[in-house]
C-alpha cells in the first residue's frame, strides 16, 4: 500500500533532555537528505545506524541532532522511517517538524504510525489496541497483559477459535448447497461438539475479562465507617503518605478523597469517605450522603470498626447494609484495650473477611493486602500466560459471538434445517474477526486510531 509522508514529535513536549521527531513514508529519507548535514560524508547511511550532524532551515541552524534512517520493509510501519532525536525543548522540536512539513511532509493524525502498521499488516488491530494500553498502562500488571496481547497471544487464541467455526460452517454450506450429491454430510452431533467446543472457549476467555478490567481501570475500594474509626489513617497508612487530615475529632473527614495504589501490581482506586453517622452539619451531611453514593459502586467496601468501643447502633446499621457486598471488615485500633463484642461481628462475617488492625503501629496491613489479592483473583493468583481479555471493545464483540453461538446450538440440538444454523455461526465469525480487525469497518477504525496521542 502506498501513502504519503507523515510527521509527528513522537515524545512528550517539554521535559526531556532530547525528543526525538518521526517521518515515516516514502518522501521520508529526501526530506531529511534536505534539512540534515551530517559532520562527515553523508552519503554512507547505514540502516539503523545514528549519524551525527546539525539540521538547517536554509542558512540557518536549528540544532545539533542524531539522525536514525530505517530502511522499509523492517520497520514499525514497513515504511521508510526516520527518527530525528534533537534537543527535547519545545522550540526545537517544532521548529524541526515544521521544517519536515515544509519540505512535503504531512502532520500524522493521532495514531497514524500505528494504523499504518496494522493496514501494512505489520500487527493486528488487538495488537495496536494493546499498544495503546501499553502506554497507558498505570501498573506491571497492566502493563504485562499488554505485553502479552502486543505478543499476539489474544490475537492467536481467537483466530483459532475463527478458524474452527469457519470449518463447521463450510460443512454446513456443503450440506446446503449440494443436499442431492454424494458428500458425508456433517451431523448435528458433530456440528453441536464443535459449536459446544467453541463457546467454552470463548467463555473462558469472558471469564478472565472481569481480573482483565480490574487491572485496567483499578479496583473501586471504598473505606467506610462511623466517624473517627480510623478511615483516614488507613488510606495515609496504605499510600505512605499523609494524604488525607487525621484528628481525633469525628466527622474530620467531610468529602471524599480519592487515590491511586498498587497492591503487588493490582491497581487500586482507593476511596476515603465522611464517616457515616446522621448529622445537622450540612456540609457533613452532604459528604454522607456521597459516602453512600460511592459505597453503592464500588467493587470492594473496606469497612472499619472501632475495636476499642462497643458495637453502636450505626455499626450495627452499617454491617447489614456491608453484609451483601465484597467486603473486609477491619476491626482497627487493636493497640488499645478492646470492647468490641466479637461474636456479633462473626455472626456475620467469614474469619477471612475479618483482620484485626492499628494504624498507629500499622499492623495488619499484610493481612489486608492478602485478602485484597485473593478477593481480586479467586485461587488463582498467577495468570501466569493465559489470555486476559481487559478490552471493553473486545469484551462487547465476545458476548455478542458468544450469543450467535449458543443460538447455532439451540438449533442444532432441535435439528432445525441447516439455513437456521449458518446465520449465527456466520456472524459469530464476523463478531471474532472485528477483535482482530479481519473484518473491521473504517470509521471502526478510526475512533480506535485517534485514541492515540500524536506521534504514536
Ligand atoms: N490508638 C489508635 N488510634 C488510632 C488508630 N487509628 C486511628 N487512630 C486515631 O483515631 C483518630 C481518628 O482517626 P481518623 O483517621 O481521622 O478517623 P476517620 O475515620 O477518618 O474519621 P472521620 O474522618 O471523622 O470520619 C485520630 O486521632 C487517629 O490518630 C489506631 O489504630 N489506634
Ligand atoms: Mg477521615
């Protein structure tokens, strides 16, 4: 495929030492042979070699750069491609690009490297998405899932499950059109095995999609309890930090506080809360009432307990509304002599889901920590190799190819004519092709392009 020349400063503006500008396209090596004198013979350009030298807007210098040629097809977008690493300053950097665009090259829309990749077939379209994760990728973990995509792992898993329904759909297509001829035709049995076969794997996949977006996007943890239990010094005690105000009088905390963390690579949106109590304060009780709202989304509640009290009637309130959520149940300040009536709180709670803790000589913390992993991970705590599926796009288009077999099932296990069958599986098919961008329409494309920063 034949494009023009693109250009982009392909890192961030305004901090490093140096930036690197990027040409890729057919014009790419003319446009530098223009603007660059390199300090010594410049006919000699190696591949991928750096060569020394300044680039000039006519008589005028703009800076001292290194200069990388790539030759095409062995390049990130099989084009040719050259990177120009100047000085990082912003100055610099447009002043090269604008020279590049001057001189025939074309301002790269957000993305375009990338897209250019995948239509020159360098990757696939999970392949470029995980790209994007990749550099966006806010913890190890997400950032191996990507890795493990960008490898072609998710790629090859569902080509295979394509190309098996593909298979069962050329039988069908035999037993259709040549129903008088002599050909083995293919029998529900068989057709239903391969169907069946068919959806456990994607299946499996789905399931590994909920630890998939967890990963991604953090888990929504949300610390809640009676005022002055301990709920800021948790979130300070966990982000190593003094984070949020901690004073010994209640209601300290009056909106909720929202912070980033990783636990062994899980991410963790952690949400401090107003403690829960009916109040006059207006300002308190409009901070309650987002406590509630925040309680209600979240994916794990921590809720806390002063150990040093007896249970309250607000505790008592605040454990029944806990008890049908994903929840651990921190009895805090166990430094102190405790008052806490135990067995109320077992009654309730699994010996798992409740950790003694004090956030004045931090222990528990590991316990806790523990408990967040396991909730996040079921047994399995490594998944080591296997496909995580974390794509919002590639979850939707599972469900759905999911759906059209289970419906090719239906119709097989009634013996329906094969006409009824084919549908579904064909679009099942489609549905797998769109994850991997066999069958991917254009305007597809390009929403999932332009997520991309320039210069990618
Ligand atoms: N002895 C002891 N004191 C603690 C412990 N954890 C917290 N405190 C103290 O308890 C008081 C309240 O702590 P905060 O973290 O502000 O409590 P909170 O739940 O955020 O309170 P509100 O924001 O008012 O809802 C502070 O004086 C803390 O120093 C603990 O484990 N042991
Ligand atoms: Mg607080």
């Amino acid at each position: 495929m034949l494009f023009d020349t693109i250009a982009a400063i392909s890192t961030p503006i305004g901090e490093g030492a140096i930036g690197i500008v990027r040409l890729s396209g057919p014009e790419s090596f003319g446009i530098v042979d223009k603007i660059f004198k390199a300090n010594v013979d410049k006919l000699d350009w190696e591949d991928r070699k750096l060569k020394y030298g300044h680039i000039y807007d006519g008589d005028h210098l703009i800076d001292e750069v290194m200069i990388v040629k790539m030759y095409a097809p062995r390049t990130y977008t099989r084009e040719d491609i050259v990177e120009i690493n100047c000085h990082g300053g912003a100055v610099p950097l447009r002043e090269i690009l604008r020279i590049c665009l001057r001189e025939g090259a074309r301002l790269a829309e957000r993305g375009e490297f990338t897209k250019r990749a995948f239509l020159n077939g360098r990757i696939d379209l999970a392949q470029a998405e995980s790209i994007m994760d990749l550099i966006n990728s806010k913890t190890n973990k997400g950032f191996d899932i990507a890795i493990n995509q960008l490898e072609g792992h998710l790629s090859n898993k569902i080509n295979m499950i394509r190309s098996e329904l593909i298979k069962i759909m050329a039988e069908v297509e035999v037993s259709i059109d040549y129903p008088e001829e002599d050909i083995e035709e293919i029998t529900y049995d068989a057709l239903g095995s391969g169907l069946e076969n068919a959806a456990l794997q994607i299946q499996n996949l789905l399931k590994s999609s909920n630890t998939g977006k967890i990963i991604r996007e953090g888990l929504k943890t949300v610390i809640i309890g009676k005022p002055n239990v301990g709920k800021s010094s948790l979130m300070n005690v966990l982000l190593k930090d003094s984070r949020a105000i901690v004073t010994d009088i209640p209601g300290t905390t009056r909106d909720v506080i929202e912070e980033f963390l990783s636990v062994d690579g899980i991410p963790i949106k952690l949400v401090d809360t107003a403690g829960i109590r009916e109040t006059e304060d207006l300002v308190e009780r409009l901070g309650v009432e987002k406590s509630k709202s925040y309680f209600n989304a979240a994916d794990l509640v921590i809720f806390m307990l002063n150990g040093a009290e007896p249970l309250s009637p607000e505790d008592h309130m605040l454990m029944e509304k806990v008890k049908d959520k994903p929840a651990i149940v921190l009895i805090n300040k166990s430094d102190l002599e405790q008052k806490i009536e135990l067995e109320s709180i077992s009654d309730i709670f699994s010996n798992e889901q409740i950790i003694m803790t004090s956030m004045s000589n931090e222990s528990g913390i590991q316990q806790l920590e523990d408990e967040i992993k396991r909730l996040v991970f079921g047994i399995q705590i490594d998944q080591g190799n296997q496909e995580i599926v974390s794509n919002t796009r590639h979850i939707a288009l599972l469900e759905i190819a999911l759906k059209h077999i289970n419906e090719a099932l239906n119709a097989t296990k009634q013996s329906l004519p094969y006409d009824f069958i084919e549908v579904d599986v064909k679009e099942a098919i489609v549905q797998l092709g769109l994850v991997t961008g066999e069958s991917v329409a254009s305007d597809l494309m390009q929403t999932i392009f332009s997520q991309f920063c320039l210069g990618k």
